[in-house]
C-alpha cells in the first residue's frame, strides 16, 4: 500500500472543550489511485489531508507511508519524507508573489540542495508539462487563477512526490478552469503517481476513480467509481 492508515484519532483542543474531529479513521491507498475526500464543511478533510501530508500529527492511530511508519519523527527527517514522498496543491495556490514562475516551481528543489543549473532545467521541465513555459519568467499577479495553479501544480510535481495531496485545488476556479485543471491531475495520475484530492463539488469528485465520504469523524462510504474524463471531448 502506498497509504495506510489505521483508526486514526485527532482532536483539537479550544479552551475547555474538546473537539473530536477524527474518530476512527481506516483507509488504504494503493499506488496509483485517485481518490476523492468528500465532507461537508468542517468534517475534517483539510485535517485528514494534513495528517496524510505530514502537516499534522494524529493524537492516535497508525499511518504509514510507502512502507515507512509515520510517527514521532524529527523535523529533519520529517521534512525529508515529505520532499521525498509528497507534493501539495492548495486551493489559494500558496505561490510567492514575488517570485517568477520558474522561481517559484524552483523553489522546493533549492531546499532540497539541487545545484541552480540542474533547477532551472527540471522546473522548465515541469512549466513546459503543465503549458506554461512561455509564462516562465511572469509573476503570479500576471497569471490567471488557472494559470496559478498550473504553476503550483509544477512545483508540487518538481520534487517528483510519490503521492499529490490538492486541498479544494478547484475551489477558487470557475467550471471551466476546473476542468482543465482536473484534466491535467488525471493526466499526472495516469503516469502513475498517487493522487488525493479534496473536494466538496461532485463533479470534480466524479473526475477521480474512488470517492471517499466523510462525515462526524468517520468514513461512512468509500467506492470506487468510474472516472469521468475532465475533457468532454475525450469521453465520446
Ligand atoms: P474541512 O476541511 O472538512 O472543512 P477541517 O479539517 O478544516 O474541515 O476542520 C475540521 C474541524 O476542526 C472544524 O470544526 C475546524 O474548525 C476545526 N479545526 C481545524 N483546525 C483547527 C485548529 N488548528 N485548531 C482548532 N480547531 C481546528
Ligand atoms: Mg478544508
């Protein structure tokens, strides 16, 4: 499996109350797979997506990733399983307002000790895979919504992640520019990588293979379905 997790608890604690958010979560991933988290608002998916990111730790329970257990890690090492196994996409894109797009998707290989050469090269790479090699040098604030997120989605596939958690990747976008970004995640997902992503539009759920619903701190349903294809012309 490339995602294990067994009866996974998180609360978190206001004041004098506590707030049980995961209660018990089973779920397996295997390599490949693109699941959608559904939920209302507040049922935990964020909180579910940063303890399979490693953003946040669970109070109990199990997860391990590609075969390493994820638990009580230093930062250091912490980070490293990251970089190594996990690329993000956020709904707000998270890019870096001062920096070109090349920078930005750059950025993560720089921490990662790739010489300045060799990251140039990978992120143009990765600008070219997601259409936008030509908007190399632009800034964030010269990019359209969808434009942005091609962007982000570069950066999180430049460290080559096994898996790609999006958090609402779709969520600051009109129809249209959700579909070509869901198109171009099915595109990553049918090279092979692992993909989870949170959603509360069932269309953009439907584009996924699996969707898994949440609710009260629990998985309450989980089935595979058939993918529809976020480019209409290729589901004639
Ligand atoms: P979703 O992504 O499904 O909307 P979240 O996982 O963000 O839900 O949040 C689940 C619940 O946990 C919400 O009630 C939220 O207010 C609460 N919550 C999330 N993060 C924190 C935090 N750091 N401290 C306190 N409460 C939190
Ligand atoms: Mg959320």
């Amino acid at each position: 499996m490339m995602i294990d997790i067994r009866d996974l608890h998180k609360s978190y604690t206001i004041g004098q109350n506590q707030l049980n958010v995961l209660k018990g979560i089973n779920f397996a991933a295997g390599s490949g797979e693109m699941v959608a988290i559904m939920g209302s608002s507040g049922s935990g998916k964020s909180t579910f997506l940063n303890i399979l990111g490693m953003l946040d730790e669970a109070d109990s329970g199990t997860y391990t990733l590609d075969g390493t257990p994820i638990k009580n890690l230093n930062e250091t090492l912490a980070a490293n399983y990251r970089n190594k196994f996990l690329g993000f996409i956020f709904q707000s894109f998270n890019l870096i307002n001062y920096k070109s797009a090349l920078d930005n998707v750059s950025m993560p290989l720089y921490y990662q000790g790739v010489k300045r050469q060799q990251r140039t090269e990978k992120a143009m790479h990765y600008l070219e895979k997601v259409g936008l090699a030509d908007w190399a040098q632009h800034l964030p604030n010269e990019l359209s919504g969808g434009q942005k997120q091609r962007v982000a989605i570069a950066r999180a596939l430049a460290s080559d992640p096994k898996v790609l958690l999006a958090d609402e990747p779709t969520g600051a976008l009109d129809s249209k520019t959700s579909y070509e970004v869901m198109e171009l995640i099915q595109n990553i997902n049918d090279e092979g990588k692992t993909i989870l992503c949170v959603t509360h539009e069932l269309d953009i759920a439907h584009m996924c293979k699996r969707i898994v619903h949440l609710r009260d701190g629990l998985i309450v349903n989980d089935e595979k379905i058939k993918q529809v294809l976020a480019n209409p012309i290729a589901n004639v």
